[in-house]
C-alpha cells in the first residue's frame, strides 16, 4: 500500500489571520551569507504564519545562528529579502526591526535590577517613564518574576535569569521574537518547565516566533512547524508529526529520532540505489517474520532497544513488554518502510510486510 507524500511541498504555511489574509508573518526569500569566504546560509526560504512559533533545527554549524542574526538585523544578507508583516526590512538595522532577541547567554546587566533591565530597550527607545513602570510591571507578572524586580540578575535562578531575558525582548511589544537557544543553559528538568513556559506565553500574545535549537525534542515538543537545516539549507519545514511521519530527505529521516538503514534486505523491490528507512517501532518481533538472531539488548525502562541480525543486516527494534535475551532466535517483521532514491524520499512512505 502507499501513501501520497506531502513531506516535500510543505514550505507554505497556512495564515492563521483572522481575515484569511496570506501575508506572512516572517518571509525570508533567498536569503544568502557568505563568511570567511564559506557561504554560511545558501539561498534560504521560509514563509511563518502570523502568530505561528517554528523552530530552525540542525547539527551544530548549519547555520542557524547566522539565519537568526540575518533576520534580527545583526547582520545583512549578500542576497534576498526579508519581511516582517509585509513590510520589506532587508537592510533595515537591529534597532529599526519589529523584532527582539533572546540570546543564548541572556546578557543580562549584573549591575541593574531586573526591572533595570528589563526596562533598558525602552529607555533607548525614550518611552514615557510612566508608560515604562507599567509595562514592565505587566511583562514581569507575565513571566512571574514579579517578587523579584528589585533583585539582580546574580541573585536569582538560571531559570528565572532566562524569563527575565524573555520579559526584556516581550516589554518590547515585538512583532517577531527571536529565540537563540534560549534554554541550554539550564538542567533537563527546569528546560522542560521553561519551554513549555515559552510556548504558553506566545501563543496567549499571539506572537511570531522563530526558536533556534539543536534539541529535536525540544524543537518538536513546542513548534507548531520546525525547520530542519544542514549546510545553510533548509531540508524540510513541516510539523513535527509530519515531519517524523515522512521525512522528505534523508538527512531529515537520519537526523529526527532513530533510523535503520536498510540496503541488503529486499523489502519489495531489489533495485540499486535505493535505501530503505525503518523506524524502529515498526520492527516487530514476531514469530512468522523473517529469522534473526537477537545480538544486544539496552533496557529503557517502559521499552527495549533490541537489536537483531537479519540476513546479515543489523535491525534495531524498540519492544514494550518482556523483551527478549541476546542470542534468542526471534522472528521480525517491518511493518512501514520509507524508500529513498539519491537521498529523497522518491515516492511514498510504503508499507511492507517483509
Ligand atoms: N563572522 C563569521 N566569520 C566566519 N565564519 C563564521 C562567522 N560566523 C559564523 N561563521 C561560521 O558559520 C557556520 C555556521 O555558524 P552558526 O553560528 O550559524 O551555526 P549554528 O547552526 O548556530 O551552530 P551551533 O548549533 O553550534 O550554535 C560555522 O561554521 C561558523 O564557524
Ligand atoms: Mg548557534
């Protein structure tokens, strides 16, 4: 059985304006940087809704950070246009953008209270002192660090240093924020805490978000669509379920969860040059699959990692339940496949029954 592929034509997103308008909310269009004579971003593409939060996901080096700085005015870009609301802001500096960043650092002051700092933006930008005391008051309840607006960035917590890095671009009343792996400077625990934090905030304001990571669950777990990146390329923009469900390339099918990569076993058709890709819960251990032999088991507590050779192919498989012992001879059955030709996805995820 197949299935039509979507994977590799979903780069425009829906609008989510209420008027049905399609003007995007960010749209970069062959966006290219050249630095130290490599060429860093490679004639990107990116439509985001208005209100709509997608994460730049990709191995260290792709160049999410330039990507995010080309939009956030730090740097301009050798070619291609950026637009925020419809409104064309290609060479327009940092401080003339509609947008405000959050760094990875957060770059708090040490010597000003919270409030100090979150107020900073708004000073240089000479707003009312009245019309400052009130929004900042408001952003800080917001990221509930209220009871802390008198202290200094060194007396609180990582966690609540990243939310008052958050309450000084959101006192900024952006039309796009700009999140630098905001949250990897804390523990795995107060990460997830946060994000969740994050995503909640912006979707109650309703508020254009790019997020750069390299954490695929993090990236999956909080984008409404993520941006899979290699090389200054965009490889894949989808949601997260889609996006897992039929990877379009296969550094996307490489890179998002866990793989086998499967060329000696015929699973339908014996031609060359096609890789297969199996998820390992859609190997089954069942006794009319294919004979294997069990070589290694890794218990994860509600689920093994079983690995089998089959055919001289070594399988991967995720069982719930009792999981069975290295050196069992077991039966295996792959339930979905996805075929690959020259690195794309050539047709369909299939469905096999090898
Ligand atoms: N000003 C610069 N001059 C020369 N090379 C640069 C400059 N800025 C970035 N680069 C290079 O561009 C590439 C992409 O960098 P970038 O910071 O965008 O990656 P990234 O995807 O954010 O990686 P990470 O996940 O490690 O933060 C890297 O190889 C980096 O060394
Ligand atoms: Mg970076």
């Amino acid at each position: 059985m197949t299935i039509p592929s979507t994977a590799a034509s979903a780069a425009t997103p829906v609008s989510t304006d209420p008027g049905g308008s399609t003007v995007p909310g960010l749209r970069l269009s062959g966006i290219s940087k050249v630095l130290g004579g490599r060429t860093i971003v490679d004639d990107l593409n990116l439509d985001i809704a208005p209100g709509e939060m997608v994460s730049l996901l990709g191995p260290s080096g792709c160049g999410k950070t330039t990507t995010l700085r080309l939009i956030a005015g730090f740097l301009l870009p050798d070619q291609g246009r950026v637009e925020v609301d419809g409104a064309e802001i290609t060479s327009l500096g940092p401080e003339r953008r509609p947008s405000a960043m959050v760094f990875q650092n957060y770059a708090l002051w040490p010597h000003m209270t919270i409030t100090k700092n979150v107020a900073f933006p708004l000073k240089v930008a000479r707003v009312p002192r009245a019309q400052i005391k009130e929004r900042v008051a408001e952003v800080l309840e917001l990221v509930g660090l209220s009871h802390h607006a008198d202290s200094r960035p060194a007396h609180i917590s990582g966690g609540e240093q990243q939310r008052a890095a958050l309450a000084r671009a959101l006192v900024q009343r952006p039309k796009l924020l700009l999140l630098d792996e905001p949250l990897s400077n804390l523990d795995a625990k107060l990460r997830v805490r946060v994000r969740e934090e994050i995503r909640d905030i912006q979707q109650r304001m309703g508020i254009t978000t790019v997020l750069v990571t390299h954490d695929q669950e993090e990236a999956l777990s909080i984008s409404d669509r993520v941006a899979v990146m290699s090389e200054g390329k965009i490889e894949q923009v989808s949601t997260p379920a889609e996006l897992y469900r039929a990877p379009a390339t296969e550094f996307v099918a490489g890179f998002i969860g866990s793989s086998n990569k499967v060329r000696a076993l015929d699973l339908g058709e014996g031609e060359p040059g096609v890789e297969w890709v199996v998820r390992p819960e859609d190997v089954r251990v069942d006794p009319e699959g294919m004979p294997g032999v069990v070589t290694r088991v890794l218990p994860h507590g509600h689920y093994s990692e079983v690995a089998i050779e089959v055919r001289g192919t070594d399988l991967r498989a995720f069982v719930t339940g009792e999981a069975p012992a290295p050196g069992d001879e077991v039966g295996v059955r792959i339930t979905r496949a996805l075929r690959y030709r020259n690195g794309t996805l050539d047709e369909a995820p299939v469905t096999v029954s090898a």
